[in-house]
C-alpha cells in the first residue's frame, strides 16, 4: 500500500497556533500515523513544482490523501484533472474536512458541495451510522471531539453511496461526516474532522478512521473496462 | 409542468433516413407526446441563439429534456453552468441516449460516462427492476424494441440512486437503461433509447417511460438550502 | 387515494394526558388532516374484530398509516402476514414513531429495529438532508419539536434506499428520522416523531411531513411481475 | 477467517447427475477451494443434528455459506432464527443460487424472493457492473458460463445496497446476480450462479468470486451496538 498525503500546507506558515499543533505540517502527522500501521508513505504539498504531484508520484499512489483549504483555487487545473483520471483508473482518495471545497472533490461529485459553517470551538460527537462497514473497524458507538469547527447540513453533495459516521454539534446541527463514493475504478471517502486549530489528527481514534479509510481505498485488482466500439458476443 | 424539450438537431439536417423519421426534428416529436400529456412544453437546439436556453427560458424551466450526439464539443461551456446551476436549483433534467457524452450530464456525474456501443440494428429488451417507481408506471415487464444501437457495461457512471431498468442486448450485453440521480435540488433522470436511426420515440411505451420521467424530475418546492456561516441554534 | 390510518389506540384509554392531546385517538386526528388533503380515509384499531383490517379494508386501501407502541404482540400474525403481502402487491405504508417496534415493519426489514430510546421531554431538530425529495415539499431547512421522546442511533435497520430526515436531540445524539424502503410492488416510510404525550401530529410541519409521505407511497398502476417457469424469449 | 460451508446435501444423494459432478457434495467442493484460499474451513449439511449448527459451530464461524434447494422447509425455524441472530451479531452469509428461497434469506429480506426460472442449459454471462468492489478484484469484463439455470428478473428483493453483477441469459432474461446487503453487524452477499446440474462450483472465475465474497464479508471488530434506554450525554 502507497500512500501520498498532499496538504495545502499554508496556515502552518502563517498561523503560529497552527504551526504549534503541527509544527511539522498536517501532512507530515497523518504520514507519521499512516507509516505506523505499515504503508508505505509519502507527502506532497502545494508549492512543491506541479504541486507534488508529478506523473511519477500519482502512478505510483495507491490512496491520495487530500487535505486543502484556503488554497484551493491556486490548485493548477491540470493536476485537477490527472488526480481525476488516476481516481477513475482506480486511485483510492481520501478527502479531508475543508477538503469539500477542493477543485478535486467539487469535479468528481458535480455538485456545489456548500455547507453550513461555524467557528466556535464547540463539541462535535460523530455516530457510527454503519457498524458493519470496515471504515468504523475498532471504533465505539460514537467518536468524540471536545472541540471542532460545525459543519452543518445541508452538505450538498451526491447520496453518499454509503452513509458511515453522522456528526451531532453542540450548536443545533447535523452533518453527514464519512461519507463514501465509487467514480469510475476509484474509491473515495470523504471525512469531515480536522480544522487547523484543533489537534484533531493527533487524536487516536480519527487516525483509526483515515487508517481505515485508506485500507478500504485501496485498488481493486482490475484493468479499467474496454469501452468504445464493441463486436457482438453472440451472432445477430 | 413547463418542460423544454433540447435537441442538437443535425442529424435530421444531414440524415435523409433520420429526417424521414423525424421532419421536424427529435425535438419537435418528443414535445408533442408531452403536450398531449398535458404539460405546457418548449423546444430549443443547438444552432439558435445561446442553443435557446437563455436565462429567460431556463429560469421558466421546470424540467428539461436533453437530446445531443455528435456536437457536445459545440455547446458553450457557459451555456453547460447555467443549466448545471439551475439543475442545482431544482429543475429536473433527463437525458436521453448519446446526450450520456453530453457536457452537462458529464458536469453533473464527474465521470467519464463512457460506454460500449455498436450499431447493427439489434434486439433491445428494457426490464423493469424497480416496479413501483412512478417511472415504471403503466409499463409491463419489460419493452421490447425489434432495432436500436447497442449499449454496453461497463457504463461508467456514478451508482444511481435509483436503477429502474436494465437492458437485455441480443448481442450479448447489458446495460443500466434507467438510471436516476439527485444533484442540490435537482432531479435526473437517465434513460437510453433513441438512436436516431430508429423510430423510437415514436413507440408509445417509450413515450410513457419520458412522460413519468418528466413528471417524477418535477421540482419539489423548496428554495435552496442557506449556506455559509452560520449562528449557532442552541446556546453555546 | 383511499387511506386507512391504523391505531393500537391504547394509551389514549389508559393515560389521560393522551386523552387530553388526542380525545378521538391518535388515528382521528392522523385521518383528518389526511382527509383536509382531499384523501379518502378510514381509520381501523386494535380492538376491533381483525384489528380492523379485514381483507375488504385492505385491499381497498392504497396507502395504510401505522402507530403502534404497548400492544405490538397483540396483533396477530395473520393480520400481519396479510399486510406484508399487501405491501408486496402494492400498497403503500408509512410507519410512525414506536411503530419501528411493530411486527409488520420487523418481518418487512429482516432486522432487530431496535434504538436507543429515552423519555425527557427534549428538544428535537429535524434536518432535511434530501432537498429535492417529494416527501420534504414545503417544508424548511429544518422542523423543530420543542418536546419529544428521544431516539438514537444505532437504529439497527436496513440501510434506507433513501434517508430525507435526520434528527439533532438535546442530549447528545442523532437518529435516521425520515426513511424509505421499496419491498415488491410497496412503498413504505418510517416517520420518527410522534410520541403520546406531546401534541406532534397537532404540528402543521409534521402533518405536511405525514401527507407528502402517503402521496409519495400511493401505488405505482401495475400488475405484480410474473414469476415462476418462464419459457425462453429467444430461441436457444 | 473461520468459514463453515452449509449444504443441504440432497439432489448429491438422488441424482447420480449430480453426484458426478460434486462426488463429495457442494459444500466439499467449497470448502476445498477457500481451504486452498487460506481459510479455516468447516462444513455442516441439513441431516446433521441441528442441520450441523450448533450453537458452537455458529459462534465459531465468521462467514457461512449456504446452498439449499429442495429442503428449504425442512430447515427448523429455531436455526434459522440463530442464524439471523448471528448474522446481525457480526457473522458473514453468503447466499448461493437457489438459496434465494431458503428460510434464511427471506427472513432477512423481508419479500418473497421470487423470481422467473427455467432449465434449459443455456449461457449466462455476468457484467461486472461495479469495477472497484472487492468482490470483482480478478475478474475481467465478465465471466461466461456455457450453461447454466435462467434466473430472471422481477427478483423480488430490496434494493441492494450495491449491485456487483448483472446476467446476461441466452433466452432474453437479465438477472442481478450478485448483491450485497448489510444487516446490523453483518455483511450478506448474494450470488446466483450454481445449479446442481453444472460444473459452476468448478470454474474457477466462479471460486475467485465466492473467495472475494467470503472476504468481503468477513466481521468488522466492534460489539453490537448498545440499545434500549439511555442516558443523556449532555446536560438538558
């Protein structure tokens, strides 16, 4: 298993509070976790040259981890659109909290992917909705988060085409907050925790979940279907 | 019911056989099954001004049909938002056949939507596999169409949310025929049949299966989700 | 559309604080904000000879309404077998509150049903998380109840074909508060709200929720499929 | 991975047919292939003491296959109710062919699992339909079976919660093959293939696909849920 953590890796310049979370960037601990539980790891950020991911790096990338926020529209379009293609030819995607927003979220959903948003440091409790599912291996009935940004329904997103964790927040709100999609050979999931100033990813739990969304990611054995012209199987 | 019926509208222009099925156009006959279902309906294609989806006619849109083959490459990107962002705001839209490599129904699933296909003619057979989907109404097990252009998995689609039929190829393929979507507010609808070569629109139980669509994609009424920041609703 | 609105019809005998929210029953007040929607509706109860639900009543009903709560293993399983086949020919069901316990909503998930569950008179928040579905029509970003019994996940059911409501509970937890499920020729909708002792189906965002529910499981014009022996479509 | 094999073991000992092709029964020929696939494997047929599952054997077993036809009814209510139970606990069930009709199957779908049938010996072809589903890894396009029992569609089943195959059938029928289901803690999937008469369980393409399954379906490490009355975690 191979796995690229790309992060926007911008508000651990600017940010002391965050530089003092991750003083080495989101990227480099969720690399860290990720590295523990055996894969074979790598990272990539934004003002690297084709942002980290050249042609070498993305072919050779089982699971993309995606984390971005303030960023996202210096994000070139054509590396948008070869993470989209490797994510069809198979590529697993994991796409972080502010990460909705992102170019390569909003092209492979179709949709807005707005949301409800508050920053006040309040409780988030996430519910496992589906306890079967191998992402919520290991976890309780709920993963608890004293404090975190709210995101609120609604999220405007596809049906996920699995509904795993569910988010309560102090303030009044629900969000859809591990959701999982299938586009072309690739799978792809979408995991709301992790805003900058709070020390979500040093939590073991959460790491358990991303650990268990790149497992579940990861490629199946297949060539990409033949598509186009087509003799017939069968005399007409 | 306000539906516009979309057409390309070239091959009727080129095709002596395609213009001997359809004198004035796809177009103009799927309109009239539609208005003797009693819904109030407009046509447009490709060659008049903005492919005649001004704002004036989309915002007076409450579902749109969509027929397109070999000019996608020619409909203005523009065009493609507006009609994507009215989709987000509650229109319906249902794509009919080839209009699957159309601009907007690629914009709106974030695949590739490719496909096998052949043309030779062949048996079609649409099974119902949802039976009590207001689509399927009046409909029996199964249509039978003796001659239309071949489908073939893997279509390259997200997983519907609705799967309401599958078609059975005398050359030995399967393909999901019916397919439905939800996207913001807007309901799609996407439905096979209809190569232009054929007189399939012209089959009573395929003008049944576009009257339901049309009335199932009808929008709901409700105004767009608030986004964005958001005070808290209980106290913090 | 002939509806018939079904009641164990208990509590409002035995608590005189019920008596006091619904001095017909819960079942009178559920038929006659149907009836105000222009059905055509009858009520049936628990005491009656076969619970009310003798085969003239059901096949002559299009969509049946269900609460239940004390006296599930009361209703016998005959009448319940009869309403299972119903579904499967066709006829709609919509399931409110403690009626998740019910036999017949049990033998139609193939699972436990069980939640967690708690009585204190709390707050809850209905948020909509299908802004295009014809059961949300009308109705806000979300429903408030300033009163209600408590549900919470896990609620052990089949993953819903479709999930329109979800629930924010002032004490902690969320709950999958709107669902669909196809079964045979049926629809069915399982509703959350609506415990005796607070007056939720006098609220007129709920009633809007309950008739939407009933236009949307109105049957599909079919003949059930064939099944059994088929001989060949094509020659072998 | 502990995998008890389950056969009803019948037609082996009435048609010398039958006994040909599985001299040691199905659930040998099973076993041996997710033997060789590393498993730990056991097997139990319906003339065993308790059909051969005992409260041992069955909390013992992470995934159980079953392969039923002709004996559905004789199969005691009190095991399948284990069963169910064990399956909402946590344990994997892989439904083969004809055990669409067996009790357990039913019970945990809630419908008749009805379906169109005929023997005829004719080719079935099965499209993969979701390219990056564990259950495909290895497969190509499709796997082709010279001959094999029609199963065709209506199937009367819920919706599955994903659709991995879709059969192609010589005489005009199409059929979903393989489906997947979660219910409480377990993971179901469902694959048609396999009439007594034809040497499926031999090919290999087929075994591939029952391994995958096997799997796929194996336990995700959590307790069950906690239900009942509950507590609030925040103060009201």
């Amino acid at each position: 298993m191979r796995v690229t953590v790309w992060n926007e890796n911008r508000h651990e310049q600017k940010n002391p509070l965050v530089a003092e979370i991750y003083p080495q960037g989101i990227h480099t601990t969720i690399a860290s976790f990720l590295q523990e539980a055996g894969m074979q790891v790598g990272t990539a950020t934004l003002d690297e040259p084709e942002h980290g991911l050249t042609d070498e790096v993305l072919v050779a990338t089982d699971v993309l981890v995606w984390w971005g926020h303030i960023a996202h529209e210096e994000v070139s379009d054509e590396i948008v659109k070869k993470v989209q293609q490797r994510v069809l030819d198979g590529m697993g995607l994991i796409v972080l909290h502010s990460g909705h927003f992102s170019k390569i979220f909003k092209e492979l959903m179709g949709t807005s992917c707005d949301l409800k948003w508050r920053e006040a440091g309040e409780k988030e409790r996430l519910w496992v909705l589906d306890p079967s599912h191998p992402i919520a291996d290991g976890i309780g009935e709920y993963i608890e988060l004293e404090q975190e940004e709210m995101y609120g329904e609604h999220f405007d997103i596809p049906v996920p085409d699995e509904l795993v964790f569910m988010s309560w927040f102090q303030g009044g709100e629900v969000f859809r907050s591990g959701c999982t999609y299938k586009r072309g050979n690739g799978k792809i999931f979408y995991f709301r925790p992790g805003h900058e100033t709070y020390p979500t990813y040093h939590n073991k739990e959460i790491q358990r979940v991303i650990t268990n969304g790149v497992k579940w990611a990861a490629p199946t054995e297949r060539n990409r279907p033949v598509y186009g012209n087509a003799k017939p199987l069968e005399k007409l």
